[in-house]
C-alpha cells in the first residue's frame, strides 16, 4: 500500500490480483483507498481521485457529519431510538442497564463490556422480533446468528440460517424491523426481484424511508 496526496486530499493506492477495475472507497473514518488491478499503471489512480473529486469530498463531508452526530451524544449511547445515560462505576466488570442508565466498567474495559452487553441484547430483541415476523408470515428459520460486518446489516441463507448486525440496536426501533422484515421476506423470495420488493413493501409499508436512514446514517452506528 502506498498512501499520495492530490492538492491536499490524501489517498491510499492498494494494488489487488483479484481487481477488475479501479475502485474508490471513503470509509468510515474519513480514509480514501483507491484498488488498482495489478495491471493497470499507477497514474491510473491519480485519475480516478480526480474524476470522483466531487464524489469523494461529498463523501467525506457525510462522514463529517457523522462524526458530529457521534461526539454530540456525550455520555449517552442509543438503544431502539432511546438515549440511555452511561455511567461508569470502578471495580465493575459488566454492564447493567437501570432504566434510562447503563452502568458500565470504569477505564479501558468499558468499550470491550459496553459492545458485549449490546450483543446479547441484540440477540434478545432480534429474537423477538424475527420469531413474531416469521409467525406472521408464516415461515421459518434455521438458525439466528448476531455479528459485526462491515458492510451488511442482515443476510438470509437459502437454508434459512438468519445473521444480523447487533449494532442495528444503535438504530431507531423501526429501522431495526424493517432489516428484520426484509431478510424474513427472502426465505419467501432470494433475490431483488420486483416480486420480492412487493412483498417487502406490503410488510414493511415504509421500508424505503428506513433503508434511505440506514444508508445516511450508517456511519453513527457506532459506540
């Protein structure tokens, strides 16, 4: 990896064996990464910076935005929409939710304890819902499992092994269904087929307003 500058907007060139084309990314933290195709010369990067200029500066003014969001929270946490106060208590070693209050480990263990206690209420309140969704829609699952992708917030196999991002707690409650509604609708149908949006829409009657805060949002996510 080689990091460049172009008139001040930094970039990181990773060159890739398995690329087709050259990619730009603006991640999270604000870092823009150019993947070049082993085959293609190193100006080839330098030119696609400079055709998403517009793009990557747009991009990297919502990741500002985000972070704003973040750091306006102070000593709170989001949970379904709610804002609970985090408190931090030495010689503790997990979380305990009191009402509107997380009481959390003091020091460095608190990110670490804070992530796990939301994990497991993840798997609580996925569990809830998705079992009351499938009922409704008279289907069922194999399997639920709770992770942390980088990039998907649920998936559903075709054996009907269900996976969803815990930090979708961190999202208002109605954002949380519809990823649930939407991964219940592909045990019906796999694919994005307009079959498949249709049923989503009639399940999830405003499924594109909660996909469109996810996407602007998704960045806030984040403890």
């Amino acid at each position: 990896m080689t990091t460049f500058a172009d008139a001040e907007l930094a970039y990181l060139v990773r060159r890739s064996d398995r690329a087709r084309r050259v990619r730009v990314t603006v991640d999270r933290g604000g870092n823009v990464e150019v993947v070049l195709p082993r085959r293609l010369p190193q100006r080839a990067a330098q030119e696609a910076v400079v055709e998403l200029r517009p793009w990557i500066e747009r991009r990297l003014a919502e990741v500002g935005r985000q972070r704003a969001a973040v750091l306006a929270r102070g000593d709170t946490v989001p949970y379904l929409g709610a804002s609970l106060v985090v408190v931090a208590e030495a010689g503790r070693t997990r979380v305990t939710r009191r009402r509107e209050t997380l009481v959390v480990p003091d020091g460095l263990k608190r990110q670490a304890a804070l992530e796990r206690w939301y994990r497991r209420m993840a798997r609580e309140e996925i569990r809830a819902r998705l079992d009351q969704a499938c009922g409704e829609a008279q289907l069922t699952y194999t399997r639920l499992t709770i992770r942390d992708q980088r990039t998907r917030w649920g998936s559903c196999s075709r054996a009907g092994a269900m996976s969803f991002n815990w930090r979708l707690l961190l999202a208002p409650e109605a954002v949380l269904d519809y990823v649930i509604w939407h991964e219940v609708c592909h045990l019906e149908v796999m694919d994005h087929s307009p079959r498949f949006w249709a049923l989503v829409a009639r399940r999830c009657p405003e499924h594109r307003e909660h996909a469109t805060w996810l996407k602007r949002n998704a960045g806030t996510l984040v403890l």
